[in-house]
C-alpha cells in the first residue's frame, strides 16, 4: 500500500494505534472528521480483528525551493504550448513561449541570470497553455508567482 501512496503525496506520516475493535467505526469517523477540519489525506489500514488502526497521513514536507524545482523539472518541452500562447503566437520569441517563460523562471531560481520587468509582462496570465500541457504545466502560475 506504501508504494501506492507515494505516488499521492511525497511524504507520509505513520502512525500506529490499538483500540477496543468496538471502538473502530468512531475512531474512524474522527479521523475523517479531523481529515477535512485540517485539509489533510489521512489513508487508514486496518487489522480490525485486532483492532490495529494505522492512520497514513499523506503530507508534502519539502521546502518551497524544492517544490519550484520538481515543478520545473516537469516541463517535457514538448511545444504543446505554443499554438495556445497568444503572446508567442504575435511575437514567435522562444522565450516568449510558456516553456521558454519556465526555463528562464528556472535559470533565475537556480541564480544563472535575471528576470526583467519585460519577462514578467510577457504574460496574459489567461492559462491557454496549461489546457493542452501533458505535463500539467501552469507556466503562467509560474509566471505569477515570479511577478511577487
């Protein structure tokens, strides 16, 4: 079940508990109850004859930093975007592109160059690309984000 549940979240919190088997279907529902009250993904396994109760709280622990690079890292550069991206589409400058506007937000977080009051224009902010990205790209989030 571990496997599966990486493949939700990139970090996970174990616990383990025993309760009276009479007592599991309130437990549970606490658990759910809790679950939404704090927006988390809580899996639960069972040994219920047991009254074994293991609560998988799937969270994400990684910094900010490293949340921006995996994101980077999910551009296939496949070009998908182009034809949607009304800026590239008047102006045919790569780093007009969504993809090229990711590689350079890239290359600035990495601290390989500078991002211009241009750079951050050079987007509508309308999200044309991210409806054709294989990758579920939302280059002008990035872009947005980069404006702060």
């Amino acid at each position: 079940m571990a496997g599966a549940i990486y493949k939700v979240t990139p970090s996970l919190l174990v616990e383990d508990a025993v309760v009276p088997v009479s007592e599991l279907p309130r437990i549970i529902h606490k658990i759910e109850v809790l679950s939404r009250k704090y927006d988390l993904k809580v899996g639960v396994l069972t040994h219920a004859g047991d009254g074994n109760l293991q609560p998988d709280i799937m969270t994400d622990v990684r910094n900010k930093e490293e949340k921006y690079f995996e994101e980077f890292n999910r551009c296939a550069k496949c070009g998908m975007c182009l034809a949607q991206c009304p800026v590239y589409k008047v102006s045919l400058l790569e780093k007009a592109s969504p993809r090229g506007k990711i590689q350079l937000a890239k290359f600035y977080k990495e601290g390989r160059g500078t991002l211009s009051e241009r750079y951050r224009e050079r987007c509508l902010l309308c999200g044309a690309c991210a409806t054709v990205c294989p990758s579920g790209m939302k280059a002008h989030e990035i872009v947005l984000r980069m404006r702060e």
